[in-house]
C-alpha cells in the first residue's frame, strides 16, 4: 500500500508540473485569426449606443477588415494596459487622400481588403476603431489601427455612432484575446 501512494503522490506531482507549463487556453499561441460575431455578442454592443440595431451587412465588412488584419500579424503589437491590438502599415498615398475624406470603402478597397468579395461596397459606414493617419512627418503613407478589445465601448467608437443608426463587428482574435472591429451606418 505504502508504494501505491508513493506511485499517486509522483503522478500528482508530475501532473502538476505539465500544467505549470501548458497553457491553460488552447488559442494562447495560435496563429492570429479572424472571427465573425454572432448577433448575440453584436447586440450586446449595440446596447451600449442608444437606438444602434444589430446590421449582418456591417457585421459581414467588418469581417473584412479583420480578415486583412489577421493576414499581416508581423504589423500587429499588443498593447495590454490599454487593452487594445495595433495594426501598422503603409497604404499608399490614394488610400489616404480617400480616408482623409472619410470614403472609407474606398479606402479599404485601394488598401486590397474585401477586392475578393466586389469590394466594400458605399461609402455609406465609418470605423468605430481609432484610425491615425497624421504621421506625415515622414512623407510617408502610414497608417494605424487600433483596435480595442471585445466589449470596451470607446471614444471613438462613440464620436463615430452619432448619427448612425446600424452597428456591424467582427473580431481580430491573438492569443485568446479578442479585438473589436466595429463599423457604424445607418
């Protein structure tokens, strides 16, 4: 008997040991991926505005973006005292004469994301994700995203719900941790 709690008490220790040294969440370490909301996580958002209804269309460009996103992880840095994911990039100089403009779909089209879907469609939506585009000490057309994670509401995501009436998001998902791509229309 006294070798057969011998025997437990190793198998307890080395057990204990491996998870120490695993992680506790499968996705910690998976590649950055792309992940469409549900209407249940979109409408919980849009409880956050007031009059915002759950719009699939909105949901579906904003897959889009977080699709392109995740294709250029080697561009993404992780901010975790502000919560929030950085995307940085260069999207040419057409792309942000249209994006100074606000003509956001055609932005997003010369920056090549949803050119495998007809595009993004009308000019008829705004980011709820802060978009810097004033790095023109350089002369350069660089361009950041920051995208805040799932389920903080923004100033910037409030500054871009006035007026508009329809909410669409999907997510950019690194290691574990989902980050909002949110789009306004009406």
């Amino acid at each position: 008997m006294k070798n057969w709690k011998k025997l437990l008490a190793c198998l307890l220790v080395g057990l204990m040991a491996l998870t120490v040294f695993t992680a506790c969440d499968a996705s910690v370490g998976a590649p950055m991926s792309p992940k469409r909301s549900n209407a249940e996580s979109a409408k919980a958002l849009c409880k956050q505005f007031d009059n915002m209804t759950y719009s699939k269309d909105l949901s579906e460009k904003a897959y889009y973006v977080a699709y392109w996103v995740a294709s250029y992880p080697g561009s993404c840095s992780v901010n975790t005292e502000k919560a929030e994911l950085s995307w940085t990039g260069n999207i040419g100089n057409d792309a942000k004469a249209q994006m100074k403009i606000g003509r956001y779909a055609d932005t997003f089209d010369l920056m090549g994301i949803g050119k495998g879907i007809g595009g993004m469609g009308n000019n008829d939506f705004v980011p709820g994700f802060y978009i810097d585009t004033d790095l023109e000490s350089n002369g350069t057309s660089d361009i950041i995203f920051v995208l805040p994670t799932d389920g903080r509401k923004t100033d910037t995501m409030t500054k871009a719900a006035k007026g508009k009436t329809k909410l669409g998001v999907a997510y950019v998902v690194k290691d574990g941790v989902s980050y909002a791509v949110v789009l306004f229309g009406e």
